[in-house]
C-alpha cells in the first residue's frame, strides 16, 4: 500500500482522475481482482461524473463547487471517511500513473 506524506502528491492524484474521467481517458479495461479495484471500476463505468475526494482537501472542495455551480451532480467517494479508502486510492494511482 502506498503512503505519501505530502498532501499535494494526493491533490494532484485527486484532480488528475477527476481530469482524466472528464476528458474520458480512463483506459476501458480495468483489473477487478480486489473489492477496491472492482468498486472503482463500477463507479467509474456507472455515472456521468466520479470524483474521489478527501473531505478536507481545498482543491476537491473547490471542484466541488465548480460542479456544483455548472449544474453537475458528481458521484462523490470520500475516501478518507471510507475503511477502504487507502486501498481505493491506490487503484486511483494505478490507474492514473500506471
């Protein structure tokens, strides 16, 4: 499991997915072998908008509010309010750094 200590290094993990699933360039094929991975794949695949956030980042609260004032309903996942959340994190990375 990764753990980074600077909080920026997740802020830009954060806002490069949520970049990523905007434009569309979320590779299709996702490996499913865990629960986190799975879970990530499903909210990806299942709405419009996902945005994995960590409730007291500043930059997540302000994409929040970007959606919010373009009329734009994202399906939120607070990771650090989740038990999994260090593991759906680490898909995130996966998937956004390979």
């Amino acid at each position: 499991m990764r753990s980074f200590q600077l909080r920026g290094v997740v802020v830009v993990a954060v806002v490069g997915l949520l970049l990523l699933l905007l434009l569309g360039h979320i590779p299709k094929k996702v490996k499913a072998s865990t629960s986190a991975s799975a879970f990530v794949q499903n909210v990806i695949y299942s709405n419009k908008i996902a945005f994995f956030s960590k409730s007291y980042c500043p930059y997540c609260l302000r994409a929040k509010g970007i959606l919010s004032e373009l009329h734009e309903q994202p399906f939120v996942v607070e990771l650090d309010l989740r038990d999994d959340g260090a593991e759906i994190q680490d898909v995130l990375l996966d998937l956004a750094y390979g």
